[in-house]
C-alpha cells in the first residue's frame, strides 16, 4: 500500500463520518418539522432546508465512498462477457469516462457556487445558495481522487478499511 492510498484511507473515512452525520441530522430534523406542523399548529421555516442541505452532503459526499467501496449500482451484463483483457480495458475506459465525468461536474457545480455565493436562503438567511451547493463540487474533487486511486491502484474494496462497515 503506497503513501496516496493511505490518504484516501484518511479521506474514506471522513467522508463515511460526514456522510453519516448529514443522515442523522436530516432523519432527527424531519420528524421536529413535522410535529410543530400538525401537532404545535406552528410551522418551523427552517427544518425543510436543513434537511435539503443534509441530504446534497449525503449525496455527493457519501457518494464516494459508494464508489470506493464497490457498492454503488453496476450494471455489468456486457463485460461480464468479455475475455479478461476486455475487462480491463472496459475498466480503464470506465475509470477515465468517470474521470471525465468528475472534471465536466466540478466545473459546472463550482460556476453554480460562485453565480449563487451571495443569494441567501429566504428560510435560512445567515446560510447562502452557494454555500449550499459546496458539497457538490467538494464531493466532485472526493470521487476524482477515488477514481484515480482505482486507475492508479487497482480495486480498493475488499481492503479491510473499506470492508469496515460490513456491506460486502
């Protein structure tokens, strides 16, 4: 195991601790925007984007660690089929498309940042639509290093830091 694995140990595990506290914050905000609703008769502005926020940290921050972990949704019926040296080179073109696709996503996400920097949310004043959206192009620059990883490495998942959470 090479110094840039180690890293991406460090950074798996920060974004499977984030990811999880954005889950726990949005699941306990929810039911406290529900109950002042139709229990107090009094509707709470801020649960709603509280839990909006919390679900774009799950998302494109616990995204990576799907992809690190090989849990994320493969469909993999054709290379499946495919002689072995296929499959790596299915892989490689799979890994540099991902690549790819994380340079085209940071770049819009990180335009959509700076355009919306200072608009405010209306329900949340002291927090912006461009801090909102932070966790877009950061969970964009986590999948890049983890797909690098896997061009660079090979397959991380079935590294016991990676099996830690039972999902194999």
């Amino acid at each position: 195991m090479n110094a840039y694995s180690r890293w991406m140990d460090r950074l798996y595990l920060l974004c499977m601790w984030v990811a999880a506290a954005a889950l726990m914050i949005m699941v306990a905000v929810i039911p406290v925007g529900i109950f002042a609703r139709y229990v107090l008769n009094s509707a709470l502005s801020w649960p709603e984007p509280v839990a909006i926020i919390c679900m774009i940290i799950f998302t494109f921050v616990g995204a990576p660690v799907g992809l690190r972990a090989g849990t994320h949704i493969c469909v993999s019926m054709l290379t499946d089929r495919l002689s072995p040296g296929g499959q790596k080179w299915a892989l490689l073109l799979c890994n540099l498309l991902l690549i790819a696709l994380c340079v085209v996503l940071f770049r819009a996400s990180y335009n959509l940042c700076a355009a919306m920097w200072i608009q405010p949310l209306a329900s949340l004043p002291n927090v912006t639509y461009g801090e909102m959206y932070l966790p877009i192009p950061i969970g964009t620059v986590f999948t890049l290093l983890f797909a690098l990883e896997r061009l660079l490495n090979g397959d991380q998942s079935q590294r016991p830091i990676v099996t830690l959470g039972g999902t194999h």
